[in-house]
C-alpha cells in the first residue's frame, strides 16, 4: 500500500480512482466492508482503490478532550494496509483545513488531486464546513462532475450496529468479547515497556512490564484481564491490571502486564496487548501476601480462559 502524508504528495492522479472517505477510527466490521466495495470496484474497473482519512481526528482539533481513539494512527495504517487497499491519504488536519467548503474539497482534492470515479462513503458520512458534503450535496456533485457515489448502509452483528462509538462504550465497560464482535479482532494497547517499582517480581512474586498510559486515550474498565502479549513476533498468555494499583496508594494510571512463561529483559521494547477477558475489578488489598494469593488465583483462571479460547481457535478459521 502507498502512504500519502500529504496531499502535496499526490504527483499524478490515481488511474480509475475508487475512493472512499472517513475517520475511520477502529478499521472495525463496517469500514472493513466499506474496504471490500472499494476493492471490488476497483478490480472490476482495472482502477486503484484509494482511501482518504485525517490525522489527527478531526474532533481533536475541533473539541479537545472529546474523543478517546480506538486506534492511534499507527494502528489505523496497519489495518487498512492489512485490508488490501492500494494507496492511503492521509491529509494533516487542522483548523484552517475545516474552514474549507465541502465543494472545494470535491473540486480540488477528490476531482483535482485523486481523480475520482467511483465514491463510496458511510450512510451518514458528511464533511466540510458546517458538515455541508452529505449525501445529497455528493450525489449532485458526482451527477455535475461525472463521478458516481456508492452509499454503504449500516452494518449490524448480532443485532448491534457495528460503530465506532458503541465500540468506545464497549471497552469502557470491559466487555472485550463484545468488543472483539464489532472489531473484527481484539482490542489492543500498545507502548514501550517502562521501569516502574520493580516489585512485582521481588517482593510480590509475579513480574511485570509496566505500560504509561494516557489517560487522553480511551482507557478499557479498570481491571483485570486476560490478555495475549505479542513480543517480537511471538505471542504469549498473561494477565494484565488497568488501574492505580491502590493496594500501594498509587495515583498514577498504569498498565502491568504479568507475562507466562517468560524471563526475557524487555525494558524499553515495544509489545502490543490484546485484552481478551474481564477477570476482576481492581481493589485494594491488605498487604503483600493478600495481593499476591489474589494474582495466582487469576493466573490459574487466565490458563483456563486461554485454553478453553485456544481450543475455540483450532476449531474455526478465526484468529485472535
């Protein structure tokens, strides 16, 4: 896939350009099958498929504080290069960037610099000041300027509609299996591991890779959970508390990850952690050697949760 961090980028128009546009926050069921129209058209039509989206969200820059991301950035270009799209715009927002018209954009950018065809959006996508490109203004614009318009309709799983804000409400209440319904895929955290007070292995008996987390970001239900740790190309059980750790009087919002059967120095390294399972809610304990039978009791359920998920795998095409 061709990454476009610019629009400025954009040397020649794309050959047939399938395009589609959105926040696309999450890459969840729906803006997947939002990819597979535009690959499919674009197949058929011998074009490129092409999808356009912002960074940072556009409500970051319009309400700060008002949006917890599903997915950075980074996670963002990963799937969608995961779903076999060929070129990714990627256009820097800002508040001189919302002030532009919704027929100047369809003019210069989608008409200008893409060259598009064929435009899919979301049944209620709208964009451009004042959200004045809707989806009558875009099926007058394709009817004037010779550019057809695709609308996609909702998508619903199990009778819920696929969408980034449900998935947002989903983690916050710690409910990873319902989460993982409307994704696609796990809900997943990611940083550098951190030194943090080193006593989950000396004093507690369990060791762990700390994570900062922001508390800007969107941040799972304080907890306990299951979780998959995915090191090196390698993937590993563990169990994973979300929270202040108010056994120690904490203040700061962390992720420790105690991860099975392993030993390796990770410090400064990069892991990524999927949240499989809600286990418990944190709670203060009495001391050391309380906090330290509760983690072996959620270490033994965790097992269980990963066998039993593990067996689940291998008798269906899906992956975690």
């Amino acid at each position: 896939m061709k990454i476009y961090r610019e629009i400025g980028e954009i040397k020649e128009q794309f050959p047939h350009a399938c395009v589609t546009i959105g926040n696309f926050d999450g890459v969840h069921l729906g803006h997947q099958r939002l990819f597979d129209a535009v690959k499919q058209k674009a197949f058929h039509s011998r074009g490129a498929s092409v999808v356009i989206t912002f960074n940072p969200h556009p409500l970051q820059v319009l309400r700060p504080g008002g949006i917890k991301l599903i997915s950075t950035c980074e996670q963002k270009i990963e799937l969608i290069a995961m779903s076999g799209i060929d070129a990714l715009v990627i256009i820097p927002f800002s508040k001189e960037f919302a002030a532009m018209t919704a027929l100047r954009f369809v003019e210069e950018i989608l008409i200008g610099r893409i060259g598009v065809k064929q435009l899919f959006v979301g049944y209620d996508y709208a964009f451009g000041k004042g959200r004045a490109g809707d989806i009558s203004f875009l099926r007058q614009q394709g009817d004037e300027k010779g550019f057809s318009l695709t609308v996609i309709e909702p998508y619903h799983e199990s009778d819920i509609l696929v969408s980034s804000t449900k998935i947002r409400e989903l983690v916050a209440a710690g409910l990873m299996d319902e989460t993982k319904a409307l994704l696609g895929r796990c809900y997943q955290i990611r940083g550098e591991v951190q030194r943090g007070k080193q006593r989950g292995g000396k004093e507690i008996g369990f060791p762990t890779a700390n994570l900062h987390i922001d508390e800007e970001d969107l941040i799972p239900r304080h907890g306990v959970y299951v979780c998959q740790v995915i090191y090196d190309g390698k993937k590993y059980g563990g169990v994973i508390n979300i929270g202040f750790n108010p056994t120690f009087s904490e203040n700061k919002l962390i992720a420790e990850v105690h991860i099975f059967d392993f030993n390796q120095d990770i410090y400064g390294k990069p892991i990524k952690v999927n949240l499989l399972h809600f286990l418990r809610q944190e709670r203060k304990f009495s001391g050391i050697q309380e906090l330290s039978a509760q983690i072996a009791h959620d270490v033994v359920e965790a097992r269980g949760v990963l066998e039993r998920t593990s067996r689940r795998i291998e008798g269906s095409a899906n992956i975690l």
